[in-house]
C-alpha cells in the first residue's frame, strides 16, 4: 500500500513545473489581455459589468483549452511553453481580428451591452477551441 502512494506522486515534480509554466503563461495572457482592450475590463467586471464579464471569461477560456493541449502533448516542459506561447498570441490576434471586424465592441462593453460581450467571449472560444484542435500534432 505505501508503495503504490509512493508510485503515485513520481510524476509530483512534472505536475508542479508544468502547472507552474501554464499559470505563469495564463498570468501572462491576462496581463497582456486587460491592456490591449480598450476599457477597463477588471474595472467593469468589479462594477457588476456583464458584457465585460462575458468577454473576459470567454478570453480565459479560449486561452486554457489550448494551454492544457500543449501540456498534454508536449513532450517536455520546454516544448510546452512554446506551445503556449503560440497559444497566447493566436488568442491576442483573435482579439485584434474582432476588434476590426466588430469596431463598436469598444464601446459596447462598456456600455454593458451583453450581446457584444457574448459575441466576443464565444469568439474567444471558437478559437480557443480551433487552436487547441491544431496542436494535436
């Protein structure tokens, strides 16, 4: 029995190096995230905001579905944050992509208008999804 707990925690130290890099990237992400939007999305969410709600939560997701694939096939702690970091940009530029063909989502959010916030946040995840589709190597 004490064996088999043993056995059990061998893989401990990986687990910790890669929730350590996945969380500094998603921190990473969030960052970067919250200054490239044009309001202030913490701000909002604080103030009972639901459109920036939407819209944030969609981005964290969109950003942990890839995440967990490029910890679940990367074959070393290296390899994964690489992965992750081209998760992190395709997740930005899917911003950046919405943000031009949708110019009135600036002030949308802000304005509480959920639908914007809702649009975004499940643009956010399609291509979160499709991302993490694509690392599937």
């Amino acid at each position: 029995m004490k064996y088999q707990i043993m056995e059990s925690f061998a893989g401990f130290d990986d687990f910790l190096v890669y929730l350590a890099i996945a969380s500094l990237l998603l921190t990473i992400f969030v960052a970067i995230y919250v200054r490239i939007t044009p309001y202030r999305e913490i701000g909002l969410i604080r103030e009972g905001n639901m459109a920036a709600a939407f819209s944030l939560s969609g981005a964290l997701i969109g950003m942990v579905i890839p995440l967990s694939n490029a910890v679940e096939y990367s074959v070393n702690p290296v390899d994964m944050a690489i992965w992750g970091f081209i998760a992190l940009a395709i997740q930005l530029i899917i911003f950046v992509i919405a943000r031009v063909a949708l110019p009135h989502i600036a002030q949308d959010i802000p304005a509480g208008k959920q639908a914007s916030g809702f649009f975004l946040g499940a643009i956010s995840i399609a291509g979160g999804i499709l991302n993490a589709a694509c690392m599937t190597y």
